[in-house]
C-alpha cells in the first residue's frame, strides 16, 4: 500500500493531511551543518551518493515527514551540461555566465552521465533505506527559473540579465530554453526511473515576467517537460510550482502540463485555490516559512489556518517556499504535531 502522500497525489483525501517541507533537509538541522562540514563543498556533497542519501534521511528519522526529496540541486542540470558550478560560503551558488552565442556554444547539448548518474544512485540509495509508506521526490527547475541563474552566472534581486536577454536576444534566449526543456526532462526520467515516486519541478523566479512572457518562458516549457517525461513514463507523478504566479497563471501551468499537484507559495488564496482545484489536483502549502520561524502562537494560529482552508480538498501541508536557516528545530516539531493533532 502507498503512503498518504502518493495517495493524495492519485485522488485521495485525508482529514489529517500528509506533511513534508521544502528544504527539510538543510541548514536548520545541525546533523546536516556536521555532514555538509565533513562533505566540503556544497557540490561535493550533491554529488556523493552515500552523503546525499544520507542528508536526504536524517529530516525523515527525525520527523516522519511522509516525503523524502532527494538531496540535489536545481542547478546540477546546468553543470551537468558543462557549465562551471561553484558555491561562495555564505553567498550562494556561482555559475559560469551563458548570455552570449559564444557562451552557449560551448555547453553540451547532452548532460555528462557520470554527473548525473550520482543523483541516480543516492536516489536507489534512499529509496532502499525509506520506510515503505515514505514517498521519495525528484526534482529539477524549470527551464525560466535555471535560465535566471545561467545568464547572471549568479542569483540576481528581479532577474534583470535573463528578462533582458529574452528581450534583446529572443532566438538565443529560446535555445538556452530548449536546451534546458530537453536536459530537464532527461534529468527527471532518470529520477524516475532510479525509483522517485514523483518530481517536482521548480519555478521559483516566475512571478517575474508579463502575462505573455508567462506563457512562453513558463508554462509552454514545463508542459514541454510535463509531455516528454510521459513519453517514456507514462504515469509520472508532476508536481508544479510556480512561485509568485497569480491563480489563472497556476492554472495555465497546471492544465498544460497536466499536473498531478501544484505547490503554491504563501500569497496564494487558499479558499480561492480550494474552489478551483480542490478535487481536480492535489495542493500542496503553504505555511509562511516566517511564521515557522515565528513559533508559538503566531505558528498554531497559522497552521490552523491552513488546515481550515484546505479542509476538504487534496491536500498535502508543506510551506510557501523552503525552511529558513535560522528556523528552531522545536518549531518544526510544533508543527507537525498540530497538522498531525498529536
Ligand atoms: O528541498 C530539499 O531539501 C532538497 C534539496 C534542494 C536544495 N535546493 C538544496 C540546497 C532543492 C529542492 C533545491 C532547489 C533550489 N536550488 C531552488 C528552487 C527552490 C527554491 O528554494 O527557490 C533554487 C532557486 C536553488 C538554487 C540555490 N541553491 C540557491 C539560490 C542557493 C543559495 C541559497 C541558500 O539557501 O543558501 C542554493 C543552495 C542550497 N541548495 C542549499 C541547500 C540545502 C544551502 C547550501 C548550504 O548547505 O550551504
């Protein structure tokens, strides 16, 4: 029998909704500041299977979250096409700037296996190691949101170089585009296939762009990835997450790529979001991760909120956008004894 979490991915309802956070597996938890430490790098420790699958763990066997997503980075597709990928310590993550013909040259048009096969094996890796009713999550980002970091070579404030670069450079901008569709699908069919029960797919910088640019850099990519992965697996479990798109923008994602889930972020209506997808997909959110941060009172009433709204519809409770680093572990407790009624 699966867990709670596919179940509501295949149709199901609960009472008590299935629970699992963006980023539980990160900063907060000082088991995975001692492995990062003993890893080095920041990609070292995405690119070693037995550390990876290990971080991946250590969220499940101190919560019981009822998902697990494999520890990896949206950013492993870019440097798996050739892209040079580092993290400056308490800045984030570089990468070699692709916003020229030249520049896009020289990035391969096939993601370089021995790259790509570690996520695979820290992906069977965890798999193995999962209680049965865990469900276990692969993921990439969306070709718009990988383009913001590949053009800048860095994470930028409004994503200025990339919208930029679609504007003066339209053709180019298209085949960095196409060129992430085609790795990303093949990045999530290889996640499939070494055993995630599902994958999600990552728009964090959508909110970004005009109704039309919406459409054409968001959802015609995704639905793209969406029909590509089902070309092969043809019941793939996709879930989406446009951060910052407004209800009809969620809904052109969700319809074109068929999803099975969509993930919104804190802003979204919930009663509003219940009222048009309530029975037709799964939602999952999306708890203000400052009010985990909160704690108390302020977290209880939030929670409850969420809960209320959602009453009735397939839900699955997760925050709007991942965990902050300074969160308390005891806030997350919290939570997931007042979403469980323990
Ligand atoms: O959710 C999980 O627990 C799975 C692992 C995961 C990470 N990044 C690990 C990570 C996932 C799903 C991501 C996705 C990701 N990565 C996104 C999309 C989701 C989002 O958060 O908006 C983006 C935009 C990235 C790119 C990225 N990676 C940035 C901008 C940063 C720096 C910001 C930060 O929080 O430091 C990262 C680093 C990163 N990815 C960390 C983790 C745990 C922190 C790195 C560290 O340990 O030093």
């Amino acid at each position: 029998m699966s867990g709670k979490f596919l179940c509501v991915l295949d149709g199901e309802k609960f009472d008590v909704p299935p629970v699992w956070m963006m980023r539980q597996a990160g900063r907060y938890l000082p088991e995975y500041r001692e492995t990062r430490a003993k890893a080095g790098g920041f990609v070292d420790l995405c690119l070693d299977p037995d550390l990876a699958s290990e971080v991946t763990l250590q969220p499940i066997r101190r919560f019981g979250f009822d998902a697990a997503i494999i520890f990896s980075d949206i950013l492993i597709v870019p440097y798996a096409l050739g892209a040079k990928l580092w993290f400056e310590e308490s800045e984030g993550p570089r990468l070699e700037p692709v916003a020229n013909a030249a520049n896009f040259g020289k990035l391969s048009d096939q993601l370089d296996g021995k790259i790509t096969s570690r996520v695979y094996e820290a992906l069977a890796k965890t798999k193995a190691a999962l209680p049965k009713e865990t469900g276990l999550i692969g993921f990439c980002g969306a070709p718009w949101t990988v383009a913001t970091y590949l053009v800048a070579g860095r994470g930028t404030e409004d994503q200025a170089p990339a919208r930029l670069l679609a504007m003066q450079e339209p053709e180019l901008f298209r085949k960095i585009i196409d060129r992430l569709v085609d790795s990303s699908a093949e990045h999530l069919i290889g996640q499939l296939k070494a055993g995630a029960d599902a994958v999600q797919i990552f728009d964090t910088w959508s909110g970004v762009l005009d109704p039309a640019s919406f459409e054409r850099w968001c959802v015609k990519p995704v639905a793209k990835i969406a029909e590509k992965v089902r070309s092969v697996v043809p019941n793939a479990r996709i879930i989406v997450f446009p951060k910052g798109a407004s209800l009809d923008g969620i809904e052109a994602v969700a319809k074109q790529s068929s999803a099975n889930a969509i993930s919104i972020d804190w802003i979204t209506d919930r009663k509003e979001c219940a009222v048009r997808f309530g029975d037709k997909l799964a939602i999952q959110g999306n708890l203000d991760p400052l009010a985990l941060l909160a704690g108390g009172k302020a977290l209880d009433q939030a929670v409850d909120k969420v809960l209320a709204d959602f009453k009735g519809a397939r839900h699955i409770f997760n925050l709007g956008h991942g965990i902050r680093k300074e969160t308390p572990v005891e806030h997350v407790e919290r939570m997931i004894a007042r979403v469980r009624k323990n």
